[in-house]
C-alpha cells in the first residue's frame, strides 16, 4: 500500500517538473531570435558538451556527469538567462539520448530537459538579481553574479533530481542528497572559474595566458584521471570480494544442500552435539527413530533426545558423548542397545561415534551415527535356531536309527509270539496292545527328525479322513475335553506322508487339550476350498484340503500370534516349544501351510491347509486285522544289527519264506551271486539302508543290478523317512519299509513285490 502511494507521488511530482519547465521554456522561446548567430554557436557547444560525460563515484555505484554547464554559463553571460533557457533544453534532450548504457522511454527526456530548463532558469535570476543588487555594470566582470548563478544551479538540479529519487526508492531528501549530489558541488564551481578566467583573458587580450592556466587544469584533470582510476580499480576489488564472498555463500549452501541430501539417502539415524552434549542436528531417520524433529530437540540434552537401553531392555544406558571426546571414539567401537522410539516400539540398534573438529583441529562436538539392526538381530538369531536345530537333527538321527532298532526287534518278537496257538486271548489281547504301543512309540522321534536332514516327506496319494478321525479320538482319549470330526463325503485326496500328517494333527489337539484345563470340545472340521493363486503361479486358483481345529480355551495373547511357529518359543513352563514349529515344517514341506486365529477369551483356530492330489486314490478295502499273507520263496536279510536280523528271519520264516541271513553289503553281494550261480537263486533281498564301517544297501543293490537287473530289493532303515528312503525307487529299490515295522507291513509288501515279478503266492 505504501508503495503504490509512493508511485503516485513520483508520477505527479514528476509531472510537475515537466510542466514547469515546458511554462518557462514558453517565456523564454521568443528572444531566440535576438541573437540568431550567437545562440546557434552557443547551442552547438552546449549540445557537444552534453554529449561528453564523465565517470564520478556515487555513495554507491557511479554515476555520468554532463560538462554542458559551462556552455550553459557562457549563454547566460553572452546572450541572457531567457536564450539559455532554450539551450538548456536541448541540451537536456542530448544528455539523455547519447552516450547512455540504456535507452531511457521518452518521459525521461522531458523530464531531463525540464530539469535543466529549471536550474538555468533560477541559475539566471539570481544572476540578474545580483547584478541589481550589487549594481554590478555590463561591462564588468560580474564575479559575484557568477557565483550565486552556479550556486542556485547546483541547489536546483541536485534537488530536482534527488526528490526524484528519494520519491522512487524510499529513502529521506536529505540522505539521498547528501550522499550522493553534495559532493559534485566542487566541480560545479570550478566550472564557473574556469568560465570566469576565460572571460578575464578574453576582456584583457591576454589569452596566451591560457597556456599557462592550462597546466594546472592538465594536472588537475590527470590526477581526477588517477583518482577515477583508483576508484575504478578499488571498486573493481570490492566487487571482486563481493563476488567471491557471494560464490563461497552458494558454495555452502551447496554443500549443505548435498550433505542434507546424503544426510536424507542415509538409512541410519544420524545426530551431531556440541561439546555439552546438547543435540545440533537430527536427519529424517533420527527424527523418525527419536520421535523428534530438528526444532524441539535442537539444544536438548542428547540423552534426553536418543533414549538408549541395555539390549534387554532392562537398563538404561547413557550415550557416550563425554567418552567419545576424551579418546576420539566409542570404547567399544559399536554399542549395542535397544532404542525406544517415539511410536513405542523397541527396536534393537547399534551406536558408533566420532568427535568433530574445526579447522584448526579444535574439537567442537560429536557425531552419533544410530543403525537399525532389528533385522540382523533376527537373522542372527535365526541362525543360531538353525545351527541348533541342525546339531539337533543329527543327533536325533542316530537316536531315531538306534531307537527304531530297538522297536524293531521288540516289534519282531511280539508279532512272532502272538502267532503262538497256545495264547490265551486275554495274553493275545495284551500282546497286540504292546504292539500298537511299539509302533505308536516311533512317532516320539518325528518331531525332531522333521528338522534334520532325515525328515522329507514319504508321501503318496491319500484320503485323511480317516487318518484325522483316529488321531483325534486318540489324542483326546482319557481326557475331559470331547473331540468332534466333521469330515465330508467328497473330500478331495491329498498327496501326505501319513505319519507326519498324523504328527501334526495330534501336536495341535495335543495343545487344544491342554489348553482347556477344565474341559471343553475340540472341533476338527475339514473342507474343499479354492483360494486365489500365488503372485508368481499359474493364475487357476489354488484347491486345497483345509483342516480347521477349534478349541474352546483361552485364546493366544496377539503379541504371541506371530511367533508360535517359531522354534523354542513357548509360553508352557514344560514346554519344548518344537511342537508347532515341527508342524509348521512338515505343512510346508508338503507344499501346504498353516495358519492361527485366536482373541483371547474365544479360544484358537488353527487352519492346516494340503494341496489337492492329481492322482487316482483307490478306497480302501477292509481286511480282518489276522490276516496277513503268506508265501514261498527264498530271502537274503541284511543288517548290522544281530538281533534285528534274526528277529527279522524269524518273522519271515513265520510267513513261509526260506531267509538267510548277512551283516553287511559285501556279504549280500556275495551270497545272492553264490546262490544264483548255485541254482538256488533268492527272490528277494530285505537289506539295511546303513552299515557303519562297511557296504550299506544302496551300495550293495548296485553292485547286484550289474549282475542281475531285475533284482528284487526291499530297503529298510531305522533313520525314519529319510531322503534315500522316500526316493527309493529312483535308486532301484522294489519296496521300502521303515523300522519299526510290524509283521503284517513285512508280509503286505514282501507278498506285493513278488505278486508283481509273477512268483508263486500262497493258494
């Protein structure tokens, strides 16, 4: 608004100047004619002189000068104030016109010859109103007239302009004046000297005296020249500083600008203090960490700003600052902590620091460098879960092969006594009770064995409604908790490995059960369903079995939601915390995966979900649980183990076959060629899958395949469900059978084997 106002003012001051000049240029027009020759002469000079400008220093900047005052003079005193008017005019428009580094628009024309128009006008009345005053003669070298003259010129040009000035910048009359126009008034006078000297010589007919007044004007100009040079070149090293000192700032900001630009690509938080500990910077990562930004924790305390904690979260920990300046670092190198954000959330982090120095190697604070190592917390962490789980599947290995060793044999032995006629049935009832407590007793290692390198799947197509059913009833049996199953009739098949399926399903209703303490129903629902396909899958949708088991207990805490599958992670104080990881390995190794519900007070919903089998499920046939099939034939039986091989011997004698038995794969090899050479070929080999020291049976079925290609092989093996075990056919195997095995599973796949290479079978 005051700048409007301001413009305003300008524009009619400026119109005031024009049309006061444009009024006395009108007066003074007609006594042009008076004195024609004289006035061409004098505006020819006038109008040369204008044209010549010199270069005078301002309080800031430069400025032109005109040199047309002395022409203009020289009128006033030749042929009167009213003709001067007129050259003054012309000479304004010359001034503006020539020789300027800018084209100036048209008003600033007039307004420089109205300008002039005025300061010859009051130079030329006080010129006539001394020469009154003073009576001064025509005739007579009007000195003091020439003085007031140039007097009231410079007053009036000087104020003309500097109003103008003062109206278009703002700044007050007197300053603007002052600074830059009180100055010049020196050579404005020495002009009217110079005029009045020529004038004295000229009256006189002494103008050779002129050379002589020549040489200090000479000296006085060369010394204005020296002076204007020096200016010249001082001015030239101001702005030189000046540019320099403005290239050093947009330097700094350039460099702030790209050390905020790194600061922000930076993934870690980093904060720098003074010497007190008092926080001067945060990047977008600390103000995200902290929970601050760069105005409220600007001066703060850094402890106050990074709350740091040991990485339990138990301790606070103080941030090394006053350390780091006394050493030049972090004592340890890397403090691990835990850091508290602002959104609550712990997070684990690590700290490095270093001081900071000026440039004369003063140091001036500290740098603090916060990285987010959560993640590499975890990973650690996962690694040494695995390196556990590893060394826990190896060990469990050769506790499952020694174990089921052992079963094996009891199996064997309990098997061949309840095939004795003599048994009372209460004796034959306990007998198979141990048998099915012998077999069940294998299922106590398959936890352990999923997570060691023995653990693959044995899968084939399956229907597991059945398999589901028992293993609930089972699992729920003597207990107060009621199990229901709700399995539909087109249930899809699913391509499973039994056991662990079973395995899975009892760990969950295991844990269902013991999270109703005071009783309760488990439901176990399966269902057909189809769910959307995977981002990198062919786009059908996925069909699945899914295995719903709801209970009625307590629910799982939602911090705890996202952890159970992990392994050793359990809230029981007796648990082991491998019980749903095992799960969670096993469904994914069959393609599957497993999810959980649960709000506490509603209890849990654990969601098993199989992928669908391609294949052809033949149902199931019934057979009475006595009978199993018999045979003839002749059997080679190899395995280390003393007890196991005889018991294995025993069981097929039982079954009508004629066995022989070896200990190791050398052994095999050798009497299986003996007796073909001999004319008493063997129908088939029951070998161990591993002979320590010695020729286990992969090794031994392929040297017997080089003599004999059609070989009938069955591999047995007490590491439950190992690779080998579960590819068995791709090595040459005919039949596969996992310790501890019961009497009916050596006679279904010992008859089924031979039934297929056409030997003779039991009538």
């Amino acid at each position: 608004m005051q700048t409007n106002r301001s413009q305003v003012w300008l524009r009619v001051y400026v119109g005031g100047v024009i049309t006061a000049g444009s009024l006395l240029l009108g007066w003074a027009a007609p006594t042009v004619k008076d004195y024609p020759w004289q006035f061409v002469g004098l505006l020819a000079m006038a109008s040369a002189l204008s044209a010549l400008k010199i270069h005078v220093p301002l309080a800031r900047g430069w400025a032109t000068m005109s040199t047309s005052f002395a022409a203009l003079l020289v009128a006033m005193l030749t042929v009167g104030p009213a003709p001067a008017l007129v050259i003054a005019a012309v000479s304004g428009w010359v001034q503006s016109a020539f020789h300027t580094k800018t084209r100036s628009p048209l008003y600033r024309h007039v307004f420089n010859s109205a300008m002039l128009v005025l300061s010859v006008g009051a130079a030329g009345g006080t010129l006539l109103m001394i020469r009154t005053v003073f009576q001064v003669p025509e005739d007579a070298l009007p000195i003091p007239p020439i003085i007031g003259a140039t007097a009231a010129y410079f007053l009036t040009n000087s104020l003309v302009v500097s109003t103008a000035v003062a109206l278009s910048t703002g700044q007050p009359l007197w300053r603007c004046w002052h600074d830059n126009f009180l100055w010049t008034a020196p050579g404005y006078f020495l002009t009217a000297g110079v005029v009045a000297l020529s004038a004295i010589l000229y009256r006189d007919g002494t103008w050779y005296v002129a050379l002589f007044v020549l040489v200090p004007i000479a000296f006085i100009y060369h010394s204005y020249k020296v002076y204007f040079g020096r200016l010249t070149e001082e001015q030239r090293a101001v702005q030189k500083m000046a540019d320099l000192h403005a290239s050093a700032r947009e330097d700094l900001a350039a460099e702030k600008e790209r050390l905020a630009v790194t600061l922000r690509s930076i993934d870690d938080a980093v904060i720098t203090t003074d010497l007190q500990g008092r926080v001067t910077m945060l990047n977008v990562v600390a103000e995200q960490l902290t929970g601050r930004t760069q105005d409220t924790a600007l001066l703060k305390a850094i402890d106050d700003v990074l709350c740091l904690w040991d990485p339990d979260g138990t301790t606070v920990q103080e941030v090394p600052v006053a350390r780091i300046l006394e050493i030049g670092r972090i004592p340890e190198q890397q403090v691990n902590a835990s850091l508290m954000t602002g959104q609550g959330t712990r997070l684990s982090v690590s700290l490095t620091g270093a001081p900071m120095f000026d440039r004369e190697g003063q140091r001036v604070g500290v740098v603090l460098v916060v990285r987010d190592v959560t993640e590499s917390v975890r990973l650690m962490q996962e690694r040494v879960r695995a390196s556990k789980l590893e060394s826990l599947g190896v060990l469990a290995g050769g506790i499952a092969h020694d174990f089921n060793n052992v079963l094996t044999a009891v199996v064997g032995n309990i098997a061949l006594a309840r095939n004795d006629e003599t048994l009372s049935r209460e004796t034959a009832t306990w007998l198979e009770e141990a048998e099915r407590a012998c077999l069940r007793a294998r299922t106590l290692t398959h936890q352990l064995l999923t997570f060691s390198r023995g653990g693959d799947p044995v899968k084939r197509a399956m229907h597991i409604g059945h398999l589901v059913d028992a293993t609930v009833r089972f699992a729920v049996s003597g207990s107060n908790v009621r199990g229901t199953v709700e399995v539909p009739a087109d249930l899809w098949a699913v391509e499973a490995d039994e056991g662990q399926v079973e395995q899975v399903v009892h760990n969950i209703v295991l844990n269902a059960k013991q999270a109703m303490s005071r009783g309760g129903q488990v439901l176990v629902t399966c269902a057909n369903v189809r769910l959307p396909a995977l981002p990198d899958a062919p786009r059908e949708p996925r069909q699945l079995v899914r295995i719903s088991i709801k209970d009625q207990g307590q629910g799982i805490p939602v911090e705890h939601l996202d952890r159970i599958f992990d392994p050793y992670f359990t809230t029981k104080p007796s648990g082991t915390g491998l019980g749903l990881a095992v799960s969670h390995a096993v469904i994914q190794n069959h393609g599957g995966f497993i999810t959980a519900e649960s709000s506490l007070g509603s209890g849990a919903t654990f969601n098993i979900y199989l992928p669908r089998s391609t294949k052809r499920v033949a149902p199931a046939v019934l057979q009475p649980l006595l009978a199993v099939p018999h045979g003839r034939g002749r059997v080679l039986v190899m395995d280390d183990d003393r007890s196991i091989a005889t018991v294995t011997a025993s069981m097929l004698r039982s079954l009508g076959y004629t066995p022989e038995i070896v200990s190791d794969g050398e052994m095999a090899v050798e009497g299986y060629i003996q007796a073909a050479h001999a004319g008493e070929p063997f129908d088939a080999l029951v070998m161990d899958l591993t002979v320590p020291g010695g020729m286990g049976g992969a090794e031994a079925l392929a040297e017997l395949r080089r003599f004999d290609p059609r070989v009938c092989a069955i591999v047995m093996s007490g590491y439950a469900d190992t690779g080998l075990l579960a590819e068995y056919q791709q090595v040459g195997f005919a039949g596969r059978l996992a310790k501890p095995f019961s009497l009916r599973d050596l006679a279904v796949t010992l008859h089924d084997l031979l039934a297929d290479v056409r030997l003779r079978v039991p009538q």
